[in-house]
C-alpha cells in the first residue's frame, strides 16, 4: 500500500488510493508513533508492514531541488524553519515519527528559485509549497497534460503544467488571498513599519475574512448559507481575484503556445468545494472549470510513492533521487 501525506495549512491529510483520513495539527502534535500507526492501520485500511512507501510534504520544502529520500534530508528538507505561515508543530511530529519508523519514504520539494521552472519566475523566491505538487500530479494522472490549478482554502495557490510538467506557480503571498492568508498592502506594510505586526502575522492574517468578525471557513461559510452580506461579498471578493490570478497564469501559458480554450483550468482545496465560488471564477473567466476538492494533495501524493516504488524518476518535472 502506499500512502500520501499532506502538511496542510489547518489539518495533516493521509490518503492512500481508496481511503482519506485528516489530524488537525494540534492533534498531530500530541501524537506517539503507536498512535500514529494505529490511526493509519484504522483510518486507511493498511498495516503497518503492508506500506511500500510514503511520501510526505512539509512546509515549504524549499531545501531541495528533488525527491529526496527522508533519511537523506536535513533540517527537514527547509532552508530555515522561519517564514510565512503558522508553526504548530503536528506537521513536525509526523515527519520525525515518519523519520524514525524506518519505513520507505520520500520528501517532495516545493517550487521555488532554482527549481527548474521558468527561470522568469525566478524573480520571486518561492512559488509553491510541496503539497501543490500532489494536486498537480493527481490532475496529471487523470490524464490532463496541458492545466492550471488553482488551490483555494487558507491560502491560495495556482500552478500552470505544460505536458505533465509545471513550469511555475504563483505563491500565496504574492497575488490572490485565500481565506486566512493573503499578500501584503499598503495598510499592511505600515502596520509592520509601525511594529504593530511582524510581515508574518500580517501575512496569516491577510485573508478575506479580515474585513468580517469570521473567525475561519466554516464561520464564513455559515453566515453565507444564512445570506449575510459581508459572507457574499468576501466568497465574491475571493472568486475575482482567484479568477484574476488564473486569467494571468493563462497569460503566461499563451507562451508555451498553450491558449486559454485548449487548457483546462481545475480548482482544489476546501474552498474549490463551495458552489458559489466555482461559478463566481467560472463567470469571470468564461470558463469551465473542474474541481478536485481537499483530498487531491494527499491522494496525488499516494500516487507519487506508488510511481516512484514502480521505477518513475520524474514527477512533473521533478527529478527523484533514489
């Protein structure tokens, strides 16, 4: 069996092919490795010497270049474990346990500079944490060569694949806000000048649901079943600037001779979940789109492990060290 492993921005995602399972991370924190297992053997239908290989995510991944065995990685494959987003510690406590459980695993990298996409994109220095990659590659594995993604939740995050290999990502500090998460304004810039925040705390608190008294998704999506006005118009705020982002990753596809009529364009992540929102971007964009839903990363990533057991040296682009 082979099982993927998510470090999401809320919740730590398993998923094997058929089963899915999800810890929040202050759960995930508190976990001992007998009680890890025992939530996979129950969760995913799979005992603990029937898994052939896992592979994992964390954080940003942005201290390799490749799929990396986890034995070979260091400091958990990060440049520094500072930067944008909340520490927890449940993603941490499952890749240490995952570490020392002696099982087959692989570390998946993030897009960053230096990855091997579009050096263009280059100018920023991170485009995508690992987990997009599971998503992308489950899309690919349905049989779509030529795609945007656009993963909507805490954050959001859209990547562009050409023939199965992506070749840039739009970061989540960089353009669309997601729920939680959002790019820095100019209110924000003086908010941290004015040390009122540090860019961290401006950034994780940069989502739509800075301007409502929400206190997360279900808050949100709550007041918009009940037809609030503030929930409407944040869900709306987000569909336009989501829809905005995948119109400039169409841009950017149009030069690898990719039109906008012939690339299919997919939504994931818990938001891409909310009818309205996928009718909102497909109104915008004039487009149909598909979605994937929250379970895609870790699925995708189960299929990463089954394909790198089976002999694969190359996920969407992305060499694999054996």
């Amino acid at each position: 069996m082979f099982i993927g492993v998510e470090h999401g921005t809320t919740a730590i995602r398993f998923a094997t092919k058929y089963d899915y399972f999800e810890l929040s991370r202050e759960e995930a924190a508190a976990l001992d490795c007998e009680t890890l297992f025992a939530h996979i053997e129950e969760k995913l239908h799979v005992k603990r010497n029937g898994i052939k290989m896992l592979a994992l995510t964390y954080s940003m991944g942005d201290g390799i270049n490749s799929i990396t065995p986890i034995e070979k990685t260091t400091n958990r494959a990060l440049i520094t474990g500072e930067g944008a987003g909340l520490h927890v510690g449940g993603g941490t406590r499952v890749f240490d346990l995952i570490r020392s459980s002696g099982l087959r695993a692989v570390v998946i990298p993030g897009v960053h500079r230096g990855s091997g996409c579009d050096t263009r994109l280059d100018f920023y220095s991170h485009g995508t944490s690992p987990e997009k990659i599971g998503i992308a590659y489950h899309i690919y594995k349905k049989g779509t060569n030529d795609f945007i993604v656009c993963d909507i939740s805490s954050n959001t995050v859209t990547i562009a694949a050409v023939n199965g290999r992506i070749i840039g990502a739009i970061d989540a500090c960089v353009f669309a806000p997601g729920i939680q998460h959002g790019p820095l304004d100019v209110e924000a810039i003086r908010k941290i000048d004015a040390r009122e925040c540090t860019a961290n705390e401006a950034f994780t608190r940069g989502g739509v649901i800075k301007h409502t008294p929400y206190k997360n998704l279900d808050e949100l999506t709550q007041a918009y079943n009940q037809r609030k006005a503030d929930a409407i118009l944040s869900f709306d705020r987000l569909s336009l600037l989501c829809a905005m982002e995948i119109a400039a990753m169409n841009v950017f596809m149009r030069d690898y001779d990719i039109s906008p009529d012939n690339c299919q364009v997919y939504l994931s992540g818990s938001v891409s979940e909310i009818e309205f929102v996928k009718k909102q971007i497909e109104k915008y964009l004039h487009a149909q789109t598909i979605s994937v839903g929250k379970r895609s990363a870790a699925a995708g990533l189960s299929e990463i492990a089954e394909d790198i057991y089976n002999g694969t040296t190359n996920i969407t682009g992305i060499k694999v060290e054996i």
